[in-house]
C-alpha cells in the first residue's frame, strides 16, 4: 500500500469515526479549522499555551477537551467561544434569527467554517471571496 494509499485509507476511517462519536467529530472539526486557519498544529500551540501532544490528541478524536481548552482555542482560531464550544459537546450551533434579537449572531466566516456541507476547499475559496469584498478600505 503506497503511503497516499494509507493515509486516504486512515482518513475514511477518521471520518467514519467522527460520524459516531462526538470526541472524534471535534477533533476532526478541530484539524479542519486548524487548516483552514492556515496554522500548524505547532503554531496553535504556541497561540493556546496548550502542549502540541494534548492538541494533537484533540485532532485525533483520542482526548475530551477541557472548556478552558476549547475556549483557547476558539479565541486562538477567532471562532465564537459558543459555537466551539457547542461543537465539543456535540451540538450543532444555531445561527441567529431575523426575529430574535437576543441570539447571538454567527459571523460569515464563522458560518463559511461550520459548513459542514462545503469542503476545505470551498471554505478556503468562499474566505477568499468574502475578505476580499469587506477587507476593501
């Protein structure tokens, strides 16, 4: 098996992993919003103060975050704390009504990120867009 091969082969099988269990479904969560960042794993742990092997293990779906830990991690990463936080305990975050002014709004780069229906790519290329348009000055 060539190593392209078996790191598809572990990738299916992370993915069946995180579609039955919420631990592995943050973690694999987690390593995308890492990338999508544009951070190595080493680089969040210098952002988070957290060890490189505990994040590690995070993204592995192998360790059940602390909420200190997800909160670090989601102000490291610029996502709502809230909706992070959600995602580690399995739920899915809403988004805000037109007619509930207490919901907290979700950003449009945090709603592009929790799209679970887009791909790495997709998020990458609707960021782009997206900054591109609001970060004229």
């Amino acid at each position: 098996m060539t190593s392209t091969a078996s790191n598809d082969a572990n990738d299916e099988s992370r993915s069946s992993n995180a579609n039955d269990d919420p631990v592995a479904a943050f973690g694999s969560w987690l390593r995308s919003q890492r990338k999508l960042a544009q951070l190595s794993l080493r680089q969040l742990a210098d952002l988070t103060s957290l060890s490189n092997p505990y994040l590690s293990k995070l993204e592995r779906g192998m360790h059940q975050p602390s909420v200190s830990s997800v909160t670090t991690i989601a102000a490291a990463l610029g996502l709502p704390t809230e909706a992070v936080l959600a995602k580690a305990a399995g739920l899915v975050p809403g988004f805000a009504s037109a007619h509930d002014p207490a919901t907290p709004v979700v950003s449009t780069e945090a709603a592009i990120r929790q799209d679970p229906a887009l791909s790495e790519d997709q998020k990458l290329a609707l960021l782009s867009v997206y900054r591109s348009f609001v970060d004229v000055a």
